[in-house]
C-alpha cells in the first residue's frame, strides 16, 4: 500500500499549486494525498477531511516523513482544492490508474464506459443542473481509468467519442450504453479507435 501511495505521491507533485510561495506551510503532494484517503475513508465536506488529517496526523507524519504540527484548516483545503486545475488533476490520475492496472495478463482489455449523475451536485441556489461525469472503468483491474465532465448542453456521446480516441483502446472489447448504437457514431468509433 505504501508503494502505491507513494507512486500516487510523486504523480499528484507534478501538480501546480495555486497557491502563492510564501508561507506553503503544507506541501500540495501531501494535502492532496491525504484529501483522497480522506474521501476513501468516507469523508463528504472539507470539515470531515479536516478531522482525517487531524484525527491520523501522528501516523500520517510517520508514515510520509513529514512534521505536520497541526492539520490545515478546511478553509485553506478548500482554497486549495478549488484552485486547482482540472486538466493537470485528470492527468496525474490516468497517468497513476495506468501505473497500477498494467496491461491484461491475457486476451484482450474489457472497459466499460457509462456516464453517471454526481449525487448532490445540483445547485438550486445558482440554478445549475446536476453534473454529470463519464467514467472509463478497466473491468479486470477494477480501476477507473479516466473520466470526464459531459457539457450542460450536450449528452454522453462526444464525450464517449473524445474519450475513446485519448485512451486509445485499440484490440479492447469496449460496453456502451444502447444509445451509443447509432449507426453514424458506430461507424466514426470504428474507423477512428479500431475496435
């Protein structure tokens, strides 16, 4: 486990920090790791991932060679984790769930492509839809390999087209929700991804 943190830790450093040089009193690689063992963990707020760091400080300080003295406050994780680029966050994770899943031991890579609602992202003060995101999941691995907001005004299908041309997932049996049977997008899929 500690090997994994640890690849993840030097993939989520090539991250740019938002925040301005002076007084970084907590290295982004470690606030970002332990927000996601905070998520894992069953945190849902920047409070309960507060808690996690605070509660498992002392452990989390042994087991990275850190001298955290107190965890951030969850008004300083918020401000770093909304200032964050999307893309450069998207990147580091494909590029960690490619080092851990490796290539299929044998036969050909099954991914599963579905687009699901994010549970309470609807903003009714603001009047935004809920978000929706495309996940690619590598069913031998049981990893999720990448994702993708779908655009407010559009639906699954460009996403899935743009998608599948990133991953290139040639020589992979690929599983798609009925409405991706439309003989146009299947012939473009086709030509372009070889599958």
């Amino acid at each position: 486990m500690k090997n994994v943190c640890e690849t993840l830790l030097s993939r989520l450093s090539r991250i740019t920090d938002p925040r301005r040089a002076e007084g970084k009193l907590y290295k982004l690689p470690h606030v970002l790791l332990f927000t996601i063992l905070a998520i894992v963990s069953g945190a849902n707020s920047y409070r309960s991932v507060r808690t996690f760091m605070k509660v498992h400080r002392a452990r989390l300080n042994k087991a990275f060679g850190i001298d955290w003295k107190r965890a951030p406050v969850h008004s300083a994780i918020r401000y770093i984790l909304q200032e964050l680029k999307v893309a450069e966050v998207e990147n580091a994770f494909r590029h960690h769930a490619a080092d851990i899943s490796g290539a299929p031991q044998t036969g050909e890579r099954a991914l599963a492509l579905d687009g699901k609602v994010l549970r309470q992202s609807f903003d009714g003060f603001n009047d935004q839809r809920a978000r929706q995101i495309l996940s690619a999941f590598a069913t031998d691995t049981e990893l999720v390999l990448a994702h993708v907001d779908i655009d407010e005004k559009s639906n699954e299908i460009p996403a899935v087209q743009q998608l599948l041309i990133e991953l290139g997932i040639e020589d992979h049996v690929v599983t798609l929700d009925a409405m991706h049977c439309q003989k146009k997008h299947s012939r473009k899929v086709k030509r372009k991804t070889c599958i």
